[in-house]
C-alpha cells in the first residue's frame, strides 16, 4: 500500500498511529507529500488533492482519514479500533467525531492567522477559538471516564498534541492544560495512556533518518505554506494480528 501524507518533525499523524496499531506500518511505502503543490500522483489517486490518501495493494485509492483509519482496522484479527457494535461503538464514534472536529476548527484558525494582518477576520479567529475552548472543555467533563482503546481516543490524543505541535513549533496556540486537571492527568498522552505507540520517540520515521526530502517538506510547510488541505495526526503503537 502507498500512502501519501505530510511528515512533520517531533509529530506523529493519526493514520501512522492507526497504521501500526494495526500492525501494517512496515509494509506502507510512505510518500511525503506538500498537497498544495499538486504532485501528479496524488492527484490521480485523490482529485481533492488531500492528505492522507492510501493506494491499496489493488490499486484502489481511499481518501479521507476517517476511511482510511477504518480499511486499516479492518485488515487485523486484534481488538478494533472501531468497535464493531453497540455502546463503545457510538462512544468511540463520538469521541472521534468531537476530536476531528477540534482538528478542523484549529486548523481553520491556523488558516486565519496566517493571512497578511490587514486581511485577517477579528471576528472568526474569535469564533474559531471559543469552538476550540468548547471543545476543550467536553474533553475535560468525559476525560475521568476515558477507558479502553478506540479510535475516539486516538483522535483525542490527536487534537492535543497537534495543539501542543503548533504551541511549540508557531506560537500560535495557547496550553490546553491549564483548568482541565482530567484531561491533564493523562500529561502528554504517556505511559497512563494505553497508547504503546505514544510512548516512542515521536517525529516520522523519515526526519528522524535525516531524508532530504522530507526535511525540505518540514521547511516548506513551516516558511511557505498559506493554506490548509491537509488532515493532521499522531501515533505509535502495539502491533496487532494481521489477517
């Protein structure tokens, strides 16, 4: 399978998480891609030109994580990431919807920010960030009741750490920590979590082997880039039964 994705240094995005999970990560041929630039082969795959986009093994591209993060968790015999049934399901599934939801509206904030001064909207950066606080919030009222391991975990862990990402790297996000003890308690997603693959050292495997090319697509992504089109994530995890 090929999978087209932006790598970020000392960030791991939701699909490799699930990637791993579901025991596959070493058999993604992994092609670091700026989507705004619209390489010919991920628009071939993916006529939106987004990032993640899988090719299967039969040449079948899948587009939108959420669909991808499912194919993938449908191709192991372990415990699922989507429960197939019942009350975890719509926890799960609620879970998932509420931090993928974060992700959208921070990154639409991100977006904002990074217009020239006299273009920006007062206005939506305000609305954006009082959705964001919101969100934030009903994290912290569910979090003494975060149990398991599902795929409305892993995006939780995802908004947090892309937030955490975007603090340290741009400045342009303030600490979730403060006033959500709950939420806090799980610290940056560490060993209380049962995430094994959080507790690896984090950063994509291809900056982490100094890869030129996906050292240039940091650099372009931190210095160029205007826009969004792209969904974020994390990861690192247990190896499961692959069928």
């Amino acid at each position: 399978m090929k999978l087209f994705y932006t790598p970020l240094p000392n960030y791991i995005h939701r699909v490799e998480i699930v990637a791993i999970e579901a025991g596959l990560y070493d058999d993604l041929e992994l092609v670091p891609t700026i989507p705004w630039d619209s390489p010919e082969a991920l628009v071939a795959a993916n006529p939106l030109r987004k990032v993640p986009t899988l090719v299967c093994d039969d040449g079948t591209p899948l587009f939108g994580g959420p669909v991808i993060y499912e194919y993938m968790d449908s191709l192991h015999d372990g415990p699922k990431m989507f429960p197939p049934e019942g009350a975890a399901r719509w926890t799960a599934l609620r879970l998932f919807g509420l931090g993928e939801g974060l992700f959208d509206t921070a990154d639409l904030r991100v977006v904002e920010i990074r217009r020239p001064e006299n273009e920006r909207s007062p206005e939506a950066l305000e609305r954006y960030q009082q959705a964001v606080i919101r969100g934030l919030d009903r994290l912290e009222e569910e979090a003494a009741h975060f149990e398991g391991f599902h795929i409305g975990l892993i995006s939780v862990a995802g908004i947090l750490m892309w937030i955490d990402w975007l603090r340290e790297t741009r400045g342009n996000q303030e600490d979730w920590r403060p006033g959500r003890p709950a939420t806090g308690a799980h610290g940056h997603l560490a060993p209380d979590f049962d995430f094994p693959g959080l507790r690896a050292p984090p950063g994509s495997p291809e900056l982490r082997s100094g890869d030129p090319r996906a050292q240039t697509l940091h650099r372009r992504q931190l210095e160029d880039e205007p826009r969004s089109g792209f969904s974020h994530g994390l990861g690192r995890g247990r190896v499961r039964g692959r069928r």
